[in-house]
C-alpha cells in the first residue's frame, strides 16, 4: 500500500507520499472504473439476449410441434392421438418456456450480483485512495501552515544526536 511505504515525517504522523505514484494511481482509478461500468453493463444487455433467445426456442419448438400435429392429421391419423400430440407439445412448449424463464432470471441476478460487487470493490478502492489523498493533502496543508507561522523551519539534521548525548547515554546505560 502507498501509505505503508512512504516515509515519515518526523515528529508527526504524518508520511510523505510520492506525486508520482499518487498520480499514477489516480490514472489506474480512472481507466479502471469506466471498464468495470461496461463490463457490467455487458452483463446486463447478455441476460437480455439471453432470455429472448430462449423465448425464441422455445416458440420454434411449439411451431414445430404445431407443424407436427398438422402433418400428422394430414396423414390421417386417429383424432385421439393427434389431440394427445397436441397436449405434449403444449405442454413441452410450457416447460422450455418456464425453464427459459427460470435461467434467463437466474442469468440476470448473477449479473446483478456481479456489478454489485464489482461496484463494491471499486468503492472501496476509491475509499482508500481517497484516504490517501486526504492525508497527503491534511500533511501539505499542516506544512504549508507550520512554515508561514514560524519563520525558521527545523532541518532533519537539528534533531539528530550530538556525539556527547551518544557518550553520556552510554555512560548512563539508559537508552540505546
């Protein structure tokens, strides 16, 4: 994470963050969001072909089965029997049309379920640049604010130990 390897800033809680990997995040972000919004609304114009697809088979097979009956009347078949064929295909009919149905909704709620936690991700992404920013923002300010109010800004070097604190801290035994 950006955060967990940028350094700190001394005597804060505060860390440095690199501008350019900031920006570059920040491009990934942009081009990853208007992908993630078509691949989901691909997903959704699917379960739409889909299901018409299936609803389209489903009346072929009845036409078919329709032809059937009539070809086989034609044929001079008993009426009982051509009736029976009737009802078999009505109902088979029935059957791919509830079954094509059931898919075509199955199809759409896994569709739905893909964008939402694709969605999801992608907020939490967002989330935690956003994060990110605001802290790197928050420390520039606080920077920007410390620097105006005090005319002498402190360099890393005047808080790095002088020979003698080392020695006397040696002496002492206490710190190391």
């Amino acid at each position: 994470m950006l955060v967990d390897s940028s350094k700190s800033v001394p005597l804060s809680n505060n860390v440095m963050v690199d501008k350019s990997k900031i920006s570059e995040l920040v491009a990934q972000l942009r081009m990853s969001v208007p992908q993630e919004v078509r691949r989901a609304e691909e997903m959704l114009s699917r379960k739409d072909d889909i299901m018409s697809s299936a609803v389209s088979e489903a009346h072929q097979a009845r036409q078919q089965f329709e032809q059937d009956f009539r070809t086989r009347l034609n044929e001079h078949e008993l009426g009982r029997r051509a009736e029976e064929i009737l009802r078999e295909a009505e109902a088979t009919a029935r059957r791919m049309i509830s079954q094509a149905e059931q898919e075509a909704e199955n199809r759409r709620n896994q569709a739905d379920a893909y964008a939402l936690r694709t969605l999801r991700d992608l907020e939490r992404e967002l989330t935690t640049a956003t994060g990110s920013v605001r802290k790197g923002i928050d420390m520039l300010a606080g920077s920007t604010l410390a620097a105006s109010a005090s005319p002498s800004v402190p360099s890393p070097d005047d808080f790095a130990p002088n020979s003698s604190d080392e020695k006397e801290t040696a002496d002492h035994g206490t710190f190391r």
